[in-house]
C-alpha cells in the first residue's frame, strides 16, 4: 500500500478485517497529511475553504471507522 487505493485492495478489504483497519489507517493519514499541507498553503480562494472542510469531515468519518473497528476485524458485507 501506501499509493493510491485499488480496486484489488477493496476486494480485499472486504474480507480481510486486518487490511481493512490498516487500509483505513493509512488512509487517514495521508488525509491528515494533504489537509495539513492545504492548511499551511496560503490561498483566499473559497472553494479550497471547502474543500479542506470536507476532508476534515471525511477523516472524522474515517477515524469514527476506525474506532467502531477496532477491536471486530472480522469480515464484514461491505
């Protein structure tokens, strides 16, 4: 992992509770990383505004994910 998520990796993710945590993981951080990135990036426009609010809402999403997870890494319907 590390680049971009495929498709194989969400088949796998499907049935693998393990790498589906460490997908999600992953996942966050890089999130984190580019949010933080934008953040210190100075620009006016509003629509990058929106966009770092969104993916501040996805990774609240996304670490809800992990914490439900955590602990139940056993196959789930996706």
């Amino acid at each position: 992992m590390g680049g971009m998520v495929t498709e194989e990796d969400l088949v796998r993710a499907r049935t693998d509770g393990v790498f589906r945590q460490k997908l999600m993981a992953e996942s966050l951080d890089r999130l984190l990383g580019l949010l933080n990135q934008m953040r210190r990036t100075p620009d006016e426009n509003p629509t990058r505004a929106l966009q770092i609010r969104e993916g501040v809402d996805l990774a609240v999403k996304l670490a809800d994910r992990l914490q439900q997870n955590d602990g139940n890494s056993g196959p789930r319907a996706a």
